[in-house]
C-alpha cells in the first residue's frame, strides 16, 4: 500500500520560513518524480515544485527564489523548505509521486498570517 504522509505544514508570520517532509512508503522511491502542489481557499491545486529521479529541479514562477525542493532517497523522503514566506503562499500543501502510477498523501495547511 502506498502512502505519503506530509508533515511540517502550520502558522508562520510573513517573512518566516517552514520545512514540509513528505514520507514515503510502499513506492521504490528513488524511481519517482516528485513533486509539492498547493490548493488555496477557492482557487485550483497548482503544482509549486518538482524534482526528478534524477534530481532536476522546477519550480513555479512564484516560489523562484524563495522555495526549495529537495529529496533523501535513503529515507524516502522529499523536502519543501520555505523561505521569505507571504499571505498568498497560504494552501494546503500536498506531496506527490509520479511514475507511470501517480499518488497523492493527504495534505499539510500552511497558513501564513501575522
């Protein structure tokens, strides 16, 4: 059974920083593209950043900068950190795995307010 289980997610004020961890089981890690998206209050998932296999990076025009993706095969992990945070980055986030199968964990709200 696959599962990814983000954590990391909470309150921050703007300008603060966050670390989301997604982890993952029942997957060959290492074999999947993955990737953070986030869904705001009303608007669409938008996917934020993704890393390769091979550990390409990409990142949506409004994290450039600001946001890093990264991934420990070793502890089937992948990383979001967060820097410089604003009032628009507030969604929950979600962790995904993509190969020829695609699956989702559950989500982490992030909510940026002073």
């Amino acid at each position: 059974q696959v599962q990814l289980v983000e954590s990391g997610g909470g309150l921050v004020q703007p300008g603060g920083s966050l670390r989301l961890s997604c982890a993952a089981s029942g997957i060959i890690f290492r074999l999947y593209n993955m990737g953070w998206y986030r869904q705001a209050p009303g608007k669409e998932r938008e996917l934020v950043a993704v890393i390769t296999s091979g550990g390409s990076t990409n990142y949506v025009d409004s994290v450039k900068g600001r946001f890093t993706i990264s991934r420990d095969n070793a502890k089937n992990t992948v990383y979001l950190q967060m820097n410089s945070l604003k009032s628009e980055d507030t969604a929950v986030y979600y962790c995904n795995a993509n190969r020829v199968s695609r699956y989702w964990g559950k989500g982490t709200l992030v909510t940026v307010s002073s």
